[in-house]
C-alpha cells in the first residue's frame, strides 16, 4: 500500500458513496467483501486496528467461498500481529489453513506458511518454526518470486539464530541484509541488522556489534526511515560504541522499531 493515506480515504468513500446508489442495479466487479477487505488493510495501515478488525468481521459474515475466508484470515492475522497479539495471530492463520488451495492460490499457501513461521519466531517457539522453513523455501522457490526468497533466507537466519546455529545465522543475516540494502528496503535493513547485532551482543562480540553500526548508520541516515524510527536506531548506534548493548537491550529495540514500522 502506497503512503497516500489521504487519497485512500477519499477512494473508499466515493467507493461507499457509489455501493449506496448503486446497491439495488446489484454487485459489481468486485465480490462483496473486497472493499471491506482492502478497507481494512488501509485502516491497519493507520493503525486503526479496532476498525480494521470490524471490516474484516464484516467481510467474512459476506464470504462466499473458501478462497475469499482465506484472504480475510490471513488480513485478520496480519492486524493481530501488529497489535502485538501473536497468540491470536497464530490462531487465525490454523483457522485459514483449511479454507487455502495450494494448487489454486500458490501465494496464499507460501503467505501462510511463512506467516506462521514468522509468528512462532516471535513466540521464540524456533523448533516448530524451523520445521516449516523448508516448505516455505520450497513454496517460495515456485513462485519464483525474488523477495520472497529474500524473506525465506530471513526467516532461516531467525530460526538458526533462535537455535544456537550462530555460524549459519550469522551467515544469512549478512546475505539477507546486502540483499535489503540493494532493493532499498530500509525498514527491513534495518530490522536485519539489530537481529544480527542482538545475536553479536549475545556471544559478547562487542567490537562487531560496533563495526556493525558503524557500517550501518550511514545507510539509516540516507534510507527512507521516519524520524522515531530513526531515534530507535540512534539508540542502537549509541550502545554499540559505548559497548553498552547487550541482547536484551537489542531485542528491546527490536520491538521498538517494529512498533515504529507499523506506525509510520
């Protein structure tokens, strides 16, 4: 979703505007849930999660079939996640998984996988995590989608870390962050390279955790990062050349950061 926030308003309400006048000529192009859908994903956007949660309520009370309750699911997942709600979350996505067609929508199946992969990262849950890497690789592989790999290699450097596989993550998070720098993905840069130095932090590698921000500050200072995201960050550059950061306090801003993401 692009950042002009504005013009999406003024969209749905001439969308609203026209299902009122229109309404008894019958549907349009669109099923009936999509607006609610694509609303709701606008409202996450702006945080308005309260509001994103009651569309998406609407729209699967209008769902026909099996492949629209999957999108809608998956919607209501990506909203609880970002409330901080991963227990639910990860609900949610068991609640889909039933209603996906892997043969028929290949990306909602790799979405799901990854997703949930994701989630149990975050509960530290990395064992399960870690047995559903492959498939997602493999899903991802077929799509054949750049970023997607990108995503899975990520997801395989969170789940060797949270394993004691520092070698092997340690390896990944320094693909993964070359591969965010060159498709100029700040945000996700930027995520990359405190899990890297959370994981530097954890085995008292202090001088790399330095070299680490030193390297990458002048790359938050360029990219498009909002001025609390870029506070974050300066905390982090801080504690690395005092030699004060430790992984808790990475993981700390971690958070942080995650917040400031969702809410930029």
């Amino acid at each position: 979703m692009s950042d002009d926030h504005d013009g999406a308003d003024r969209a749905f309400a001439e969308a609203r505007r026209l299902e009122e006048v229109g309404g008894a000529a019958g549907p349009g192009p669109l099923d009936g849930t999509r607006r609610f859908d694509l609303e709701a994903s606008l409202r996450r956007d702006q945080r308005c999660f309260d509001e994103a949660l009651r569309l998406l309520g609407e729209a699967l009370s209008r769902a026909k079939d099996a492949r629209a309750k999957a999108r809608i699911l998956l919607n209501r997942s990506a909203v609880l996640e970002q409330m901080g709600e991963a227990e639910d979350a990860l609900a949610v996505l068991q609640e889909a998984a039933p209603h996906v067609d892997g043969d028929a929508e290949p990306r909602q199946l790799c979405v799901l996988r990854f997703n949930e992969a994701s989630i149990l990262c975050d509960l530290d849950r990395f064992a399960e995590a870690s047995l559903l890497v492959p498939i997602v690789r493999d899903q991802a592989v077929r799509l054949a989608n750049q970023g997607d790999l990108e995503s899975v290699l990520w997801l395989e450097a969170k789940t060797a870390a949270g394993l004691g596989r520092v070698d092997e993550a340690l390896k990944a998070y320094e693909q993964v962050r070359r591969a965010f720098f060159d498709r100029q993905s700040a945000y996700n840069y930027a995520l990359a390279t405190l899990e890297e130095a959370a994981l530097f932090a954890s085995e008292g590698r202090t001088a790399k955790v330095k070299a680490l921000a030193a390297e990458a500050l002048p790359i938050f200072v360029v990219k498009r990062i909002h001025r609390e995201g870029l506070a974050t960050l300066r905390l982090f550059v801080q504690a690395a050349e005092s030699e004060a950061l430790t992984a808790e306090t990475a993981r700390r801003l971690i958070a942080d950061l995650k917040k400031d993401r969702h809410g930029a």
